[in-house]
C-alpha cells in the first residue's frame, strides 16, 4: 500500500462523530512553527501568518467519552483532535483529500 493512502487510512479510521466542540478558551501553540533541527536535518520556520488562525495548533474545550490518548478525525471541518481528558483536547488543522470524504466510521 502507498505511503500516502495509508496515511489517510490510518488517520480517517480513528474517525469518530464530533460533540461539544468549541475554541472558547483555546490556548494556541503559534509561536511554536519556528525552524527546527530534527534528526540532523533543518527544518525551516513554517510560515503560520499564511494559515489561517482556525487552523492553528490550540488546546480547546473537548466534551468527549473517548480516552485520553484517543485520536478523532472531523474530515467535514477538517479537524483532527488529540483528545487530553478533562474536556481537553489538542486541535489541529488538517487536509483531507476526496478520498477521506468517502470514509466514515469507527475504528
């Protein structure tokens, strides 16, 4: 399987039905896309003005039964949550390609 589909079948099986989404109170992480060293390679500055705020790496009220650790998939709002616990969760921008709207499910 190709690298690519198979990471939007990993990433669009943890697809769960989104609730009690909000950003009130979000806490973004903009200051943190500045360049890096990974593994020996420079990674450059990522340039966040050009993405728009919603899309932001942010902490924001999350009203879920899953697990912390769990990973949720909103491919309609393009979202994906890392979900803390304590109504918590991590939001992240995401992309989705005409091959995620087709999925849906639990997994």
């Amino acid at each position: 399987m190709r690298l690519k589909s198979f990471a939007i079948v990993a990433a669009l099986a943890l697809s769960t039905a989104i609730s009690g989404c909000s950003t009130i109170g979000s806490r973004l992480f903009t200051n943190d896309y500045g360049a890096v060293t990974d593994a020996g390679y420079q990674l450059p500055r990522i340039p966040i003005e050009k993405v728009p705020a919603r899309f932001h790496r942010q902490e924001v009220d999350y009203d879920t039964k899953e697990k912390p650790g769990t990973i949720i998939v909103d491919t309609q709002n393009k979202f994906l949550y890392f979900v803390e616990g304590d109504g918590l969760a991590i939001r992240y921008g995401i992309g989705v390609g005409r091959e995620g709207f087709e999925w849906h499910g639990l997994s």
